[in-house]
C-alpha cells in the first residue's frame, strides 16, 4: 500500500507499525520547517501538527524519540534566527507532554540526551542545516547522526526527493521505516495515481512552464481533462498564437508547451487555457486591473490572474470531475487584487470535496491559497511536499523512499 503505483521498481518499505520499538532510540526525520516570528515563535504549526500521529505512535510504543528537522537556509552553520528551539515549544502544546529541546544533532551530547529519555520521551535536536554536512550528504555526518538511534523514521515527506544525510544518508546506518505521516502522503498519491475515480482533473498553475512539464506530461496518461492557469499558461497561450502582451513567457520552452498540447489533443484529454485575464500595466498591489474581453493581452498589459469567465468555466470543470488534483495558483495571489482566480479554485474545489470529489492539493502556494481562503480542511488531502508530490507523480524514484527500500 505504501508503495507508490506507478514505481515499477515497486519499492519495499517497511511501515512504522511494523515494528517492535519499546525502549529503543528512534532517530525521527521530520519537516518542522516552519515559518517562524521576528519574535521566534512559530507562525503556522501546520508542518508540526502533521507529524504529531507518528510521534505519539512512538510514545505509545515506548520508545526514545529524537527527532531532527531542517529550518530555512543557515549554510552549514548556527544561525540563531533559525534555532528550532521555537518549534520545540510548539510541539509541547500540541502533543501535551515535555519535549527536551537539544542544542546540537550530533555529538556525545546528543546522544547522552537522547540515551537518558526515558521510553516514551521526546527530544528535538537542533537544526540539521547548522552543520553543512546534512545537505552535501556527507557520510560522517550520516554516521554521527546514525548515532542518535537504534532505528530510523523518514516522516518529511518535504524532504525526501533531497538527497541530504538526513534523508538518504542515515538509512546507511540504520534500519528504518515510513512514518504516518510519508506513508499517508503515499497512499493519497497512489490513489490519484493507479486508479482515480473519474473524472479526473488536474489543476496546473504556478510562474514556471519548466518545472511542471514532466507531471504535466506523465498526468496525461492518467486525466480526463487538465486545467492550465497561472504564470505558465502565457507560455502555452503564445504556443497557440495568442498575444499575451508583456505576460511572463518562458520562450525556449514554447515547443514543450506545444507538445503537451498536441499530446492532450493525441489523447483525448481536454487541455483548457484560460479563456479571460485580469491584466495590469504594473504589477503593484494598487495597480488599475482591466479584464480582458477574451484570450489576447493587449500588447502594453501584463495578465496577472484568470478573469472572471475563465474561473466560471474551470469552476464548470472542477464541478464536474470526481478526483481533482491541484498545483499552483492561477495567478499572483500574494496580491489581494490578483488573488481572485486562485481564491475561487479554491472555493469549488472545497464544494467539490463537500459533494464527494477526493480532492488532492500539493504545493506550498496552493496551500498558501487554502490558508487565506480558510479551507484548508475541506480538501480530501493537502499534499506537505509540493516537490515531493509532483515528483512522485512524474513517476521518479526519491532518493529518501530508495534509501530505506528493502
Ligand atoms: P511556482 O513556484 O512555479 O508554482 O509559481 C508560484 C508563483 O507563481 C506564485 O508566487 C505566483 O505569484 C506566481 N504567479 C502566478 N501567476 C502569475 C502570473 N500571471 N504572473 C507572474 N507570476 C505568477
């Protein structure tokens, strides 16, 4: 079940309930990269919250939790703005009971800490980026983490498609598994993977044409439609001979987006562009927006989301579909004024689920558009790793599932 479908090399990993843990120390890999206050507190626990099953699993099971993270960019070194210590205090509220927070990953230190826990004790070391072994993967860093356990549980599913020590390094020293949090990831995927109730529509958006080709194209093989928005769908507009006017344009990349067109079209799936755009002269919060009367830019605008029409007609599709997956807003929604398009997927997305649609959201912005919506829990499942989501579905093997395949 924890194996994702479309991996013909049909990878074997051991799930946490598996195993016999009581009185061990159990190194957890988690992704509590978390945005933090100017004051250091913990803005949004969401990435902590997710990981609260696994770890009360291994409470239950009697076991001494260590558990390491990374937080923002530090470089390879101490950076006091992205201490984890925050997220530790976090963590005590949400699972109720104390959580020693450990100023280092590795060292004697560490492992004293970790080894005097008593079964059922939770420890968060501090952040693995503050050495600058964790992202080159370096084998004696993997080694002096390896340390901290007995026994090994990937729960970032954010961090898997990276191989960093803590990802596929450790898995060299120690025996481990999926946790509940991974293992629930992977079975959503699958499922918009093998075998989706259909209709099956995918919802692309986001500014980059090159970093959504390979699930663009691999989702091809599995959609009945796809809905294109977002900064990408100029590219794939000028690819048709549509002016897009000053809209962000990827132009080596026209053939690809002509290719995915022409592969839909090959396919049967319908592949839908926006059909009207909110556009701007400038892009400024306050800038004057104009509605385009149908799919061209006028040369001196920039489209900035999809106009209203357009959302009326994707709404139509969502509305219609019974598995909808969802990437990327449809414009640039950090913006109120051009947050529109993105708010209203979210919205008929949100009755989609209500009507019995499993809806499937992956990635950061989108999360972000759920968020300022206030529907975050009116998915069927939010995806945690945009780049592990989209990754998995281009049917790639991750480096942190290989690692701990049996
Ligand atoms: P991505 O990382 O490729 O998924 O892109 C996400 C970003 O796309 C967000 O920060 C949006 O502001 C941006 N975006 C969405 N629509 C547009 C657009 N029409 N023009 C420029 N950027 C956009």
């Amino acid at each position: 079940m924890a194996e994702p479908a479309d991996n013909k090399s049909a990878l074997k990993l051991k799930r946490l309930q598996e195993m016999t843990l009581k009185g061990k120390r159990v190194l957890v890999r988690v992704d509590f990269n978390v945005p933090l206050s100017k004051a250091g507190k913990v803005e949004d626990d969401t990435r902590i919250k997710e990981t609260v099953p696994t770890i009360k699993h291994l409470m239950e099971a009697g076991a001494k939790i260590a558990l390491v993270s990374h937080l923002g960019r530090p470089k390879g070194k101490p950076e006091a703005k992205y201490s984890l210590k925050p997220a530790a205090a976090a963590l005590e509220k949400l699972l109720g009971a104390p959580v020693a927070f450990v100023p280092d990953c590795v060292g004697a230190a560490a492992e004293k800490a970790v080894s005097s826990l008593k079964p059922g004790g939770v420890a968060l070391m501090e952040n693995l980026r503050f050495h600058a072994g964790e992202e080159a993967n370096d084998p004696d860093f993997a080694k002096a983490l390896s340390k901290l356990g007995d026994f090994f549980v990937q729960d970032a599913f954010g961090a898997i498609h990276r191989a960093h020590a803590s990802t596929v390094g450790v898995p060299k020293f120690l025996p481990g598994a999926i946790g509940l949090l991974v293992q629930r990831e992977l079975e959503f995927l699958d499922r918009v993977i093998g075998n989706p109730t259909r209709p099956f529509l995918a919802v692309i958006g986001g500014a980059k044409v090159s970093d959504k080709l390979g699930v663009l194209h691999k989702l091809l093989d599995r959609v009945d439609a796809v809905v294109i928005g977002g900064g990408m769908a100029y590219t794939f507009l000028q690819a048709q001979g549509v002016s897009i006017g000053k809209s962000l344009l990827e132009k080596d990349k026209l053939q690809d987006a002509q290719g995915v067109v022409e592969k839909a079209y090959a396919k049967k799936v319908e592949c839908l562009l926006p059909a009207d755009h909110v556009a701007v002269r400038e892009i400024k919060a306050e800038a004057q927006t104009t509605v385009t009367q149908g799919m061209a830019i006028p040369p001196e605008l920039i489209g900035v989301d999809i106009g209203p029409h357009t959302i009326e007609f994707f709404g139509e599709q969502i509305a219609k579909a019974k598995t909808i997956f969802w990437n990327g807003p449809m414009g640039i929604f950090e913006i109120e004024a051009f947050a529109k398009g993105s708010l209203a997927i979210a919205a008929a997305m949100a009755e989609a689920t209500q009507k019995g649609a499993v809806t499937i959201v992956g990635g950061g912005d989108s999360l972000a558009v759920l968020a300022k919506a206030g529907l975050s829990d009116q998915m069927t499942h939010c995806s945690t790793g945009g780049g592990a989501s989209l990754e998995l579905l281009e049917g790639k093997i991750l480096p942190g599932l290989a690692a701990l395949a049996s």
